[in-house]
C-alpha cells in the first residue's frame, strides 16, 4: 500500500507511462505497469529479477561502482521518514507497514545522527534530477527575493 509519494515519484511515473509505457501499451493484457518495453517480451510483466538488472545496467551505464536493488528505495525511504520525523519509530512502522517500532529502531537507531542526516539530505538534493516540473522548483518564501 502506497501512503505518500513525492511530486517527483508523481512526475516520473507520469512521465514513464506517457513516454514509454503508453506506445505499447496494446500489448499489455495485464496489470503491471513496469513491463519490458522492447524485444520479444515487449508488454509482458518486469520481474523483480528484470528490475534487477535494469539498475544493475543503470549503475554501469552511470560509472557508477555500487549495487542498488529494488529494496533500497524502500529503505532509503523509511531512513529518510525516521530523520525527518525526529526518530519517531512509530510513525515509521505505521507508514511501512511494519508491526513494531522496535524493528524500525534496531534497524535504523543504529545510524541515526541528525548531524550525518543534514549531510545526506544535501547529498540526495544535490543529485535528485532537475525539476521539469514548475510544481517540483523550490517554493519561494513570502518576502523573500526574486
């Protein structure tokens, strides 16, 4: 179950069915919506194994030298909720799905540090792509300016 998504989750997954998904999406008899776009699968359903390989290839592609697995987005985003909630477990497991909040604290109370976290938020921004989006720029302060 989805709760919450950013508008750049929104934006791209908009971006994604009317660029890539929605020219074959004739061939589509099915529910899914990450599909494999081209080849002799075209239109059929993306396992997680296909996900796999699509970041796998991603990351070389980028020079990146890391692996990335679908979980990770998961994870990155309970660790950013836990941060910007001030550590509040429960609120986290409510969010994910989780039954304790002492999963969410024996997982991620381990790293937690504010001071390593305000790092890290500026890592992710200065990485996140560009906002295309006039919704996604930056909001303006009253008073602030221009």
């Amino acid at each position: 179950m989805i709760r919450a998504v950013s508008a750049d989750m929104i934006s791209t997954f908009y971006a994604y069915l009317l660029d890539e998904f929605g020219p074959i999406q004739h061939l589509v008899d099915h529910e899914q919506i990450l599909i494999h776009l081209t080849g002799n699968s075209a239109g059929t359903a993306l396992h997680t194994g296909g996900v796999r390989k699509m970041l796998r290839r991603c990351c070389s592609r980028a020079g990146l030298n890391i692996r990335v697995i679908p979980h990770s987005f998961r994870h990155k985003a309970a660790a950013a909720l836990y941060a910007e909630s001030d550590f509040n477990a429960e609120l986290v497991a409510q969010e994910f799905g989780w039954s304790s909040p002492s999963m969410v604290t024996d997982v991620y109370g381990k790293s937690a540090n504010r001071h390593a976290m305000k790092f890290l938020q500026q890592a992710w921004d200065a990485t996140a792509r560009p906002p295309t989006e006039s919704y996604l720029a930056p909001r303006q302060t009253p008073g602030a300016d221009s």
